[in-house]
C-alpha cells in the first residue's frame, strides 16, 4: 500500500511526500528479504530523482531495477515498463536518442506481455509522440 501511496503522490505532484514513503518501503523490503519487490520501489526513486533534476540519480535506480528484473523475469513486460520510465528520464535529460531507443525496448516487451490496449503501453507511446513533436 506504501508503494501506491508513494506512486499517487507522484502523479498528483507531491513528490516531496512520496519521498517520505520511501524508508519504510526499503525496510519492509530488507526485514522480509523481499527482493521481488525492490524494483518497483527503484523505478519510485528514479522518478522522484527525474523530478529533482537528478538524472543521474534517476538513472542508475532504474538501470538497478532493470538488472533485478532481467535477473529474475528477462523480458518481462514489467521490464518494460521499467525500461520506459528510464526513456521518460533520459528524455527529461534531453537525451533524446537514447530515450528513443529505451522507449522502443520498453514497447516492445509491454506489448508482447500485455497486448496493445495496455495503458502502460499506450503511455509509453504517448512519451515517443510526445518526443517526436519535441515536448519532453
């Protein structure tokens, strides 16, 4: 529950309370030895570092998330969806390119696993579009 707290306090804009989540979530996860739960408290960090204008930061939690899953469920369309919020992130950066190619990885694999109409998926074209018309 902590983790969607700290997910919908991003998305309505309050990322300073979503950071405050974030402790409690990594306890959880190192009192249980619940690994499988660490990438999506990563992505959290990743975006709430995009926010701060920390895209190194940002990057390296969702490179780490990225690696836990490959480990543990390679291609993935939660891979997917992780790979797609490190091309929201390197398109913040204004690494257009990269974020281009991450987005197509990400695309690729959440199709794949959830089918087209996904609305993961369909957010993660939205990002390319938005790309593509040069917003960021």
């Amino acid at each position: 529950m902590r983790r969607s707290l700290a997910r919908t306090l991003i998305d309505i804009g309050n990322p300073a309370d979503a950071e405050k989540e974030i402790p409690a979530l990594m306890t959880t996860i190192a009192t249980t030895a619940d690994i499988g739960s660490l990438p999506p408290v990563l992505a959290i960090l990743g975006t709430l570092g995009a926010w701060e204008h920390r895209f190194d930061d940002a990057e390296a939690a969702y490179r780490k998330a990225i690696n836990i899953l490959e480990e543990e469920q390679a291609g993935s369309p939660s891979t997917g969806l992780t790979i797609a919020g490190l091309a929201r992130v390197q398109a913040a950066a204004g690494r257009i390119d990269e974020a281009r190619l991450s987005f197509g990885e990400g695309i690729a694999l959440m199709e794949a696993g959830w089918g087209p109409k996904d609305p993961d998926l369909l957010r993660a074209m939205n990002g390319v579009e938005a790309l593509q018309a040069g917003i960021r």
